[in-house]
C-alpha cells in the first residue's frame, strides 16, 4: 500500500471508529435478572424488598437468592443458569400470609442520565407466586403472571432522564399453610443511545474527515 492510499485508508478507519463510538449502543447498565451475579443464599441487592402488606418481612430490605431445590420447586418453574427465584427469606418454602392477602414490591433502578430516551427500550420475562403486575417509573406496562410459565413485560417509552425505577408487584393469595411467595426475573435484550457523542468520539470523527479532505484537496490540486 502506497503512502497516500495508507493515509486515506487511516482517515477513513478513524471516522468509522468515532461514528462507531459515537453511536454508543449498549445493554442499560442495571438491569441484571434476578440472582444472577449473587450465589443461592445471598442477598440479592439488585432488588430491593418492600411490604405493601403482608406477614413476609424480607432481610435487610432485599431478598434471598433461593437452591432452587425441595418444596416450592415442584410447583414453581426451576431456576436457570440465567436467572433465579428471590424469596423473602432464605427458607424458600417458608409460609406467609394465613388469613388475608399479601402484597410485595420488588424494585430494581437503572440509569439514563446522557442517554437518548427515545432510544431507550427493554424487554423481559417474569414468574411470580402468586399473581402481579410490572410498573415503570409508576405506569403499568403488564399484568398478569404466574408461577409454572414466564409472563412477558416491556417497554419502548416512558423513560425519565436520570434514575429509573422497574417494580414487580407480587401479590401472595390467604392460604393457612405451605404459602411462600417468591418472584423471577429475566431480561432478554435491551439497549440505549447516547444522546450526544462523546468528546472523545467527535475528536476521532473530525480527525478522520479532515485527513480524507486533505488528501482530497492534493488531488484536486
């Protein structure tokens, strides 16, 4: 290769490379699935565990990743290599909510600051025991969940710049005894655009065009 063909073709790779960097698509940093970078009996602290209502207390305002073995997991779809089910106490099995209805909030924040919201989309799958629904930034983006087969959840709007907040709402039905409550979630894709270029990716676009210019205007000459 010719030095002048060497210069255009360094020119060309460093505009391709800012324009690469300068479009900035990536997963969103903060959305993990449930139990996926914790071991079985820790607490999951990507979640955070409130009691709306209910007998079920949580430790330490999160929940544990479960095994995954002996009683509920006949009944609830089993753990995975991608995700596992959080329950409020390390006893998965153990019984909640004997006489009325308890109603659990499970919250994971993320953020968009210098994100292009419009850009912003994810989507997912969950199970709850027993019944639920999924808010985003306090808007309902689905309903209905079960826990033997994966609910679908997603959304494309309704971001806000800055934190934003995914909260799975889990509802425990009355029941005297074997009553654990638990939830799973999985995120399949997601991404978001930067709103603006970096510097950084404006300096390398720049760089290269200029390079090709000139090389244009010796020619021309």
């Amino acid at each position: 290769m010719n030095f002048k063909n060497f210069v255009v073709a360094s020119g060309l790779a460093l505009a391709s490379a800012g324009a690469s960097a300068a479009a900035d698509l990536a997963w969103i940093e903060g959305l993990y699935n449930t139990g996926e970078v914790f071991f079985a009996g820790e607490q999951d602290t990507n979640y955070a565990f409130t009691v709306i209502n209910g007998t079920a207390t949580g430790t330490g305002g999160y929940g544990i990743v479960s095994e995954g073995v002996g009683f509920p997991f006949n009944a609830w779809s089993a753990n995975s290599a991608a995700s596992s089910w959080l329950t409020p106490s390390a006893n998965a099995g153990q019984s909640y909510d004997p006489s009325s209805d308890g109603l659990y909030k499970w919250s994971i924040s993320f953020d968009l600051s210098g994100k292009n919201l419009s850009s912003a989309s994810f989507s997912g799958r969950w199970w709850a025991d027993n019944q639920g629904y999924v808010q985003l930034n306090g808007v309902t983006i689905s309903t209905g969940v079960n826990l033997s087969s994966p609910t679908s959840f997603a959304a494309s709007s309704g971001f806000v710049a800055g934190m934003n907040t995914l909260d799975f709402f889990v509802t425990n039905f009355a029941q005297g005894s074997g009553n654990p409550t638990g939830v799973r979630v999985e995120f399949l894709d997601s991404y978001a655009v930067a709103a603006v270029p970096e510097p950084e990716s404006w300096a390398l676009i720049v760089a290269g065009l200029a390079v090709v210019g000139a090389i244009a205007r010796r020619r021309i000459g």
